[in-house]
C-alpha cells in the first residue's frame, strides 16, 4: 500500500524543475536545408551536413533564431546580445557527428518567468514560475531496436538508425528551481506546460504535438522537510508526453520519494522512465557522477549578434498572450471561473473557440465538447481534440438544433456517428435517415398509440395529474424511434387529453 | 618537357594551341606513371576522370567558351577534400574505401574553372604532422633526396610539385602544413586568410585553424589558383563576405619600394639551421635592395604559440573525429553477433586511428575535460588572443613580416619519428599565423649550403590583406631568379637521372 499523497504533503515540500524540449517548426533543419516533414520515410531526409560526412559545415537556420527569440520575449527574457553555439561531447550511434550541437553557458534567452493559474478548493491560485534560459540546439536521430522484446537496447537483435530527426531545431527552455507549490505542484507542473504550450502554439514555432515528441517535457523533482532550506536529492523523469502525465509524474515522484525518505533511503540521483500504463516511473541512467561533455564552443559557427532593431519588431508582433486572451473569451462568453477553468482542464478551450468562431452558440459548444464528446474521449482515454470530430461538425450540429431539425438526442446519435467515422454530420444524417418528426398527423398517430396501450395512464393525466404525462410521452418517443421533439409531443399529448 | 613548365606558361600554350588539354594531361599521367612509385605523392590517381575533365576542357575551348585562366590545367589534390565519388582517406585507415556522395567547394570551383583533377595526394593522417610519415599508406619521398620528408602534412602535393607531376596543387595548412612542406621542397606555398576560401569538403582536423590554400611553383601560378578557390561560400558560416582581394594583379605587380618589411626577432637564432638563417638573411638583402624598408619587430607571446597551439588542435580534433565510429562510413571492425555498438566503436577506433592521431585525441579529451578546461583549453584561448595582438601591433610598424618558413631543411625519413616535440618544432615559425587567422606565404629561398636543400622564406599580412604576399613574394621571387639564373626546381637532385 503506497503512501497517501496527503501524508507526502504534510511532511514535505516538493521542489519542481522542468525542462522542456520543443521541436520548433521550421520548414529545414537547424544546419542544412534538409525537409522536416515528421514521419516520412527513414534516412530520406539527410544530407552530409546532418548526417555529419566528414567535411560538412553547420549553417544556422535564421528562422529557428527568430523563433527562438519569439519564445525568450513571449516568455519575459532578456535577449543576449551575443551568444554562441557549443559542441556536447558524447558517443551514441544516432548522433552523427558524436557531438551535438548546442548552446552551454552562453544562452541566446535568459532570466524570464512565466505565471500560470490553476483552479483549486481555496479558488483559482497564481504561480510564477521563474524561467533560466532559452536555448537552442539540434535534435539526435532516432534507434530502432529490432527482435528484442522490450523494444529497449538490451535484448535486442540489432538496431535501426533513421537520421531524419537528426538536426531537427530544438529549443529548451529550462526553469529555475520552482519551490513554494506545496500540495499543488503536479498541478503547476501541468499548468505551466500547458501555458507554455499556448504560448509556443500562439506564436505559431512549433505544432506542440506532445504525443508526436514535438514538445517534451522533463520534470525534475526532490522534496524536503518542512520547514528546511536544503535541496534534496532530484530525480529527471523524461518520456513524460501528455498534460496529464506531466501532472501524474510528479505526484508519483513525490510519494516515491517520500517513500524512500520515511524509510531513511536516499534518493538517487537518475534519470526516470514514465510509464503511461502504470504512471509510475522506471529507473533509466543514473546521474550520480556527473557526466562529462568537454562542451568548448563551436568554431564552426560565428557567434550569434541579432540586431536590436530586430528584436524590438518581433517583439512589436508578438501575438496576444493566451492568458489574456482567455480573459477576453471569458468576458464575452460570460462564463464563470469554474467552467472556464474546467474547459482549460478539459483542453477543449481552442476548439470551442473555434466552434464559436464557426458561428455556434458560445453555451452550447461548450456544451457538447465538455458534455458528450468530452464523455467519449474519457471513454476512450484520449483528449476531445483528438476525436475525429472539428469544430465545424459541432457548429453544424449546433444550428441543426438551432433550427429544430435535430432534437438533443438526435444531436448526441449524430456526435457519436461522426466520432465512429460515419461521416460529417450531414452525410449521418442522411445515411441514417435522422429527421425530427414534427409532422401532426404522424404524431398523434404514436399518441393515441400510446393512451390505448395505457389508458389508466390517460386516465390519471385527464384528471389533472400532469407529471404522469412522463410515462406517455416517452412511449410515443420509443415509437418515433426518439426522432420525435419532445416538447411538441407533450403540447400535443396535453391538448388531447382535455389538459 | 611541358610538364617542366610553369602553369600560366601552360594555359598560354593551351590557348596559343600549342598543345590541348588532353595532351597536356596524359604528359602528367605518365610523369606520375614514371616517378610516383619513388616519391609516393599521390594515394589515389583518377585518370579516367582526369582525361575526361581534360577532354571536356578542349572541348569549350573549341566551341570559343570564355574560358578561366586555369582551364585545362591538371591539378593535384591534398586527400583531406572530399570530391564525389573519389577515395577520399585523408591518409587513414579509419576512411579506407570511402567515396564521399558530394563535392567540395573548393573542388567544385575547381570544376566550374575546369581545373583538370588528377588524383588525392599523401597526407599525414588527418593532416596531422609535418613529415608525411604519419600517413597509413606509407611516407611521401622528398624529389630532392629520396631518403628525405617532403614536409607535411600536406608532403604529397608539394611533393607532386617538385616532382613535376602537377604544376598545380590544394593543400590544407591548420599550422604550416602547406608553407613548411611548401619550403623543403623548394615550391610556393600560400596559407590564405582563415575564411578566404571555404572549407566545406575539408575533413576538420582543428576547424578554427584549417585553411586551404593553393601550392605553386611560382608565385603567379599559386596567385591564379588562390582566385579561382577563393571567395564567400554560404556553406561555410566561418566564410568572409567580403570581395577577394586583387592578388592576381598583386602577383603580377611585385613592387616593394617605400614598402616596410618587419623581421620577428623571435623567429630566428637558437633552433634555426645556419643555412637557412643565410638564405633568409640573403633574401632580406635583396628586398632592401629593391627599395623596401626592413624593420625589427618584437612578438613576446609567440614563444607559447607552439604550446597553445598543441591544447587548441588536439582539443578541436578530439571532438572532430568523435564521428569516425563505423556506423556510417569508412571500416568497421568487429562487427559481430552479441557485440555492441561501443565495442564495435572501440575496437574500429583502435584498428582505423594511427599513433600520432590517437595521442592527438587523448591529448584535446584531456584539455576539454572537466576541472583541466581552464587551465589548458580556456588559457590556450587566452594565448591566441595575445598573439593576435602581438600581430596587431607589428602590423602597425610594417606592411608585411617575414621569418624563415621552417627551422631546417628536410630531415631524414625516420629521424624524427619517435620525438613528438623535435617534430612540432618544424611549425614554429607557422603556426602564429594560422593562430591569429592571418595569412602567409612561402616561396624557396635557395639551398642551405650544409645539405644543398631547399629553404623557405615566409612572408605574413594581415587578414584579408593576401594581396600583399603577392606582391611582395613577386618581387622576391624575381629578384632571387635573376641572381639564380634558373629555378630553383632545375637543381631537383633526387629524381635527376629521369628529369
């Protein structure tokens, strides 16, 4: 039986530290004019430069520094004014030329923070969350570990190498220490790559695709005793690729860790494994002596000077920040904190913005993506947005019952429809032959039906007992198959019983 | 004999029709057919390509095609620079059999000036050393005396000059390798301004330090090669976007009256052979007489040039070729079921490295390494600088500097093989030069009277000031014929019964 998280929490504080990796979207690499293009076929798009042939040179992908500062200014960095480029020393197969290419201790972006919300009992609570630098460096290729039976190094028969990764820009943006969080720190931790998210998407760098490795995140985690001022012992848990396993990981690190403590074990300094099945995390590398990367700046590169001038117009054109475009939505929407807060949750804000866009009703695109799509997402253990079901489904869904052609119910078959890949709403509809039956005589053919199979029903409605309509009403629908609109067939069933 | 000629005397006999190209060519295949088994200049010969570049140059001269003033000329070139499809080894077993899938810049320039490429020439391994008897294939043979070192590491191509197998040559100078080569086999040798000509194609050894540059046996051939490689390449970030300089017309100017000539009182005396010391001095003499002003100039620092310049190579080499580990090209040792992709790295490395470059390695892993990074790699930075200001300053009291190319003549093969030191002392007098990325120039002095050897005399200008070597070397090189009567290469000894 583990620890309950309330007991870590009583006890200790936890201390976050995280580290992001996004893969920014530039349409070449961050050294050769080599394609991005993610999942296409191995070793297709290489050249010598990112393939690392003896006698090819780096040239630095002006895009992916503008990016780069787009990200330091969205985030409230300061822009060096100079910064360089340095090589990480270390021998893996899938790095070409065994050494990355990276920034050490002369960032291009430094000193920032970034405040995040997160919806509690005691009400919504605000964190800023220090940021350390912003920097860029190249992505390694990618090893394939065939025969094994893990898919890992070990076992395996012999390993595939696609180098289409290779030298894909990479930003990393790293926090400082983040203490202060106490019992919410899974909570921040996921609000602050979900913030970072936004930014990154409003800012259009990179298409944020944690579940493709576009965006990465590593959560550093170490508690301490109440009440001290010593760090404890970190743990570096990678593979961590969805909001919700950002929010998993550290509340599972911190009972591990607690764990351990109240045994009077240590913790090890290492790198963890999360495991989405189990939310726990594996131990990977161990971290206790330090690795040495024999970083020395890259003499193939020029150092990077950008122009001031240019600096200040990128960050004249920064984008609107989402946190204040959240407010925006919220005011004209009229949305109290809590739904807000629970669509933020949901992640479904982006896509009822663009339902609303699309022309439906604010209330009730929320409505259908936190209600039933949001039901079948669970059901499925995916995020609404992942659904093959858009925006522009639901606005039409959404006018189909505004003009009373579908009944909610009918809407709730068409949804699930669509999401089985049926077709857009109007082909459903189509196919299925989905209409509201509001013709009178159809109607009251399905009543009279239904008072001969329950006259004592009839009976007890006649004499003023309008509740017991109920039972009518719903056999009339089960005849029309629910294609019926309710509130007609009560007009109607009252009106011909005197009522 | 035409191959005895100089290459613009070529390039007049192409164009007068004299002779074509094809001609011209096959005259240097059977000369290297004749003597290569002896001097052992070229690892690879490709006359198949070599004819077929010859005959395409005919043929454009035929049609009336505006042709460059090299066109049609063979060339011979250092193994260190990739061209597509040709075995490129850089004199080590680790590149055995490899075919680079693309072309240098500098071969394509070359190709765009339809220089006629007749093979790869010897090197010492990865172009460390000055002996050539580092190469894996087995050493260089000096024309002069067959039992000598033609200087390295570039030996092959000024080997090939001296031998009369190409008029032409590319070598690779990080710290003297193509100037003191170029001095003991009594050639031109031209190191040009780090980032004159561009180095995409050329396998690094220390990137902040290589420079490839043209290897003549006159100073005008060496002037018409150095504009046809030279120039702003977007490959190379390190490239200068800047317009060449006139060295051409430098070249064919030679005027040094009113000129001041600066003498490093450092780089002479103790160390230096009394015949070369004669020669050096003799040379001086003439310029004066030409008109020019000879001045005295002190530069303290160079005494740690050597010093830092042996934390700054090794260091830059050790991550360089970090990328030969057999996954993608060259040997692979070892490869077997149940061994892994670091035993098979280790087992290639210790197989494909020879002893200089494995010590070079060790060498740069040590001084980039954690707690040793200040003391050596950051304070050979520190060293660099202070010798760039030590140019600087010498530069304010003369146009040019001048010293000896090289401290002795060419010594025997096998004389210096197990003295590391006593063979990094043969660059003293080149390697600030390549440390402060200015460029230098060595034309033949005369013979030491003790050995009747070449001698080297260098000349210096400041970065982008190439033209000056030009102008200066012409006005020598003149000067020192006239007295001479005939080149000095008409006294080539070694090779005397066949040439």
């Amino acid at each position: 039986m583990s620890l309950k998280y309330e007991d870590v929490i009583a006890k200790y504080e936890p201390v976050l530290g995280l580290e992001v990796h996004v893969e920014l979207g530039t349409a070449s690499k961050m050294f050769c004019g080599c394609n991005t293009i993610f999942g296409a076929e191995p070793n297709t798009q290489t050249c010598p430069v990112c393939l690392g042939l003896p006698g090819a040179l780096p040239v630095v992908n002006e895009k992916a520094i503008e990016y780069t500062i787009m990200i330091g200014l969205a985030l409230n960095c300061s822009i060096a004014p100079f910064s360089r480029f340095a090589r990480k020393n270390y021998f893996y197969p899938d790095m070409p030329k065994n050494f990355q290419t990276s920034q050490y201790d002369e960032p291009i972006c430094i000193n920032g923070f970034l405040d995040v919300e997160i919806d509690t009992d005691e009400g919504i609570k605000k964190f800023r969350v220090e940021i350390e630098r912003v920097h860029m460096e190249e992505d390694t290729g990618k090893s394939l570990h065939m025969g094994g039976a893990t898919g890992r190094i070990h076992g395996a028969d012999y390993s595939l190498l696609d180098y289409n990764r290779a030298g894909i820009p990479l930003v990393e943006i790293v926090t400082k220490i983040v203490p202060g969080t106490g019992k919410y720190a899974p909570e921040v931790a996921r609000a602050y790559v979900a913030e970072l998210r936004d930014i990154l998407r409003s800012l259009n760098v990179s298409d944020v695709k944690m579940e493709q490795g576009s965006l990465r995140c590593d959560a550093n985690v170490s508690l301490r005793l109440i009440g001290s001022d010593v760090l404890g012992t970190r743990s570096e848990t990678k593979n961590v690729n969805s909001l919700r396993s950002v929010e998993r990981a550290v509340r599972g690190e911190m009972i591990r860790h607690a764990e351990l403590l109240n045994k009077g074990e240590r913790v090890v300094q290492e790198t963890r494994h999360f495991q989405e099945d189990t939310g726990l995390t594996r131990s990977g590398r161990s971290k206790e002596q330090a690795e040495d990367y024999r970083y020395f700046p890259e003499p193939d590169l020029v150092p990077i000077v950008p122009d001031a001038t240019w600096i200040e117009t990128l960050r004249a054109a920064l984008p609107e920040k989402p946190s204040t475009h959240r407010k925006r939505l919220q005011e004209a929407w009229s949305v109290p904190d809590k739904e807000m807060a629970s669509m933020i949750n949901a992640d479904v804000l982006e896509i009822v913005e663009a339902t609303v866009n699309l022309g439906a009703d604010p209330a009730k695109a929320r409505g259908w993506w936190l209600g039933e799509i949001a039901r079948i997402a669970n059901e499925k253990d995916v995020t609404a947005a992942d659904l093959p079901i858009t925006p522009k489904d639901v606005a039409e869904i959404v006018a189909l019952v505004a003009a009373g052609e579908l009944t909610d119910k009918l809407a709730r078959q068409v949804i699930e429809a669509v999401i089985a890949g049926e077709g857009r709403p109007s082909e459903v509809i189509e196919t299925r032959g989905i209409k509201v039956v509001s013709d009178d005589g159809a109607l009251m053919a399905a009543i009279e039906k239904a008072i001969a199979a329950q006259p004592e029903v009839a009976e007890k409605v006649r004499g003023g007992n309008l509740p017991a309509a109920g039972a009518l009403i719903g056999a009339v629908m089960k005849e029309t198959e629910g294609q019926a609109d309710a509130a007609k067939v009560r007009e109607l069933l009252l009106k011909h019983l005197g009522q | 004999m035409i191959i005895k000629r100089n290459a613009a005397d070529m390039a007049a006999a192409l164009a007068s029709g004299e002779t074509t190209s094809v001609a011209l060519t096959q005259a240097h295949l059977d000369r290297i057919a004749e003597v290569d088994k002896e001097v052992h200049a070229f690892l690879h010969v490709d006359s198949e390509g070599a004819l077929a570049q010859a005959a395409l140059a005919d043929k454009k001269r035929a049609a009336g095609e505006k042709l460059s003033p090299l066109a049609g000329i063979p060339l011979a070139l250092k193994d260190v620079m990739v061209q597509k499809g040709i075995p490129t080894t850089c004199g080590s077993k680790m590149l055995e059999g490899w075919r680079p899938p693309y072309d240098s810049t500098v071969v394509s320039k070359l190709r765009a000036a339809d220089v006629v490429i007749l093979g790869k020439t010897n090197m010492d391994e990865f172009a460390m050393g000055s002996s050539t008897e580092n190469s894996a294939y087995g050493p260089t043979h000096n024309p002069w005396d067959l039992s000598r070192i033609p200087g390295g590491s570039g030996g092959g191509s000024s080997a090939s000059l001296a031998a009369f197998e190409a008029p032409l040559a590319i070598g690779t100078d990080t710290g003297g390798s193509i100037r003191q080569p170029a001095a003991v086999t009594g050639t031109v040798g031209v190191k040009p301004t780090y980032g004159g000509v561009s180095r995409y194609g050329l396998v690094a050894f220390s990137s902040s330090l290589d420079q490839a540059g043209p290897c003549a046996r006159t100073v005008l051939d060496a002037a018409l090669l150095h504009e046809v490689i030279a120039g702003h390449d977007p490959k190379d970030s390190t490239s200068i976007n800047a317009p060449v300089p006139a060295i051409v017309a430098a070249a064919k100017n030679g005027n040094v009256k009113g000129l001041k000539i600066g003498v490093i009182k450092e780089l002479q005396g103790e160390g230096y052979q009394a015949g070369v010391l004669n020669r050096f001095n003799e040379s001086l003499e003439l310029l004066a007489g030409l008109g020019a002003e000879i001045v005295e100039v002190s530069c303290p620092y160079f005494e740690y040039a050597l010093a830092a310049y042996y934390l700054i190579a090794p260091s830059e080499c050790s991550s360089n070729l970090a990328r030969f580990d057999a996954m993608r090209y060259g040997i692979r040792v070892g490869d077997a079921s149940g061994v892994s992709a670091e035993e098979v790295m280790n087992l290639t490395r210790e197989v494909g490295f020879g002893r200089e470059v494995k010590r070079r390695i060790i060498l740069g892993t040590y001084a980039l390494s954690s707690g040793y990074y200040d003391a050596y790699y950051g304070s050979a930075q520190k060293v660099r600088t202070l010798i760039k200001q030590d140019f600087d300053n010498a530069f304010l009291k003369a146009d040019v500097l001048v010293s000896p190319t090289a401290p002795t003549t060419a010594f025997k093969i096998g004389e210096k093989a197990d003295d590391p030191i006593a063979m990094y002392l043969n660059d003293i007098a080149t390697i600030p030069v390549n440390m402060a990325g200015i460029c230098g120039m060595s034309l033949p002095s005369g013979l030491a009277e003790e050995d009747n050897l070449p001698t080297g005399f260098q000349i210096m200008a400041p970065a982008m000031k190439d033209d000056r070597l030009y102008n200066v070397g012409a006005a020598l090189e003149a000067a020192l014929l006239s007295k001479w009567g005939a080149p000095i290469l008409s006294h080539v000894s070694g090779l005397g019964a066949r040439a």
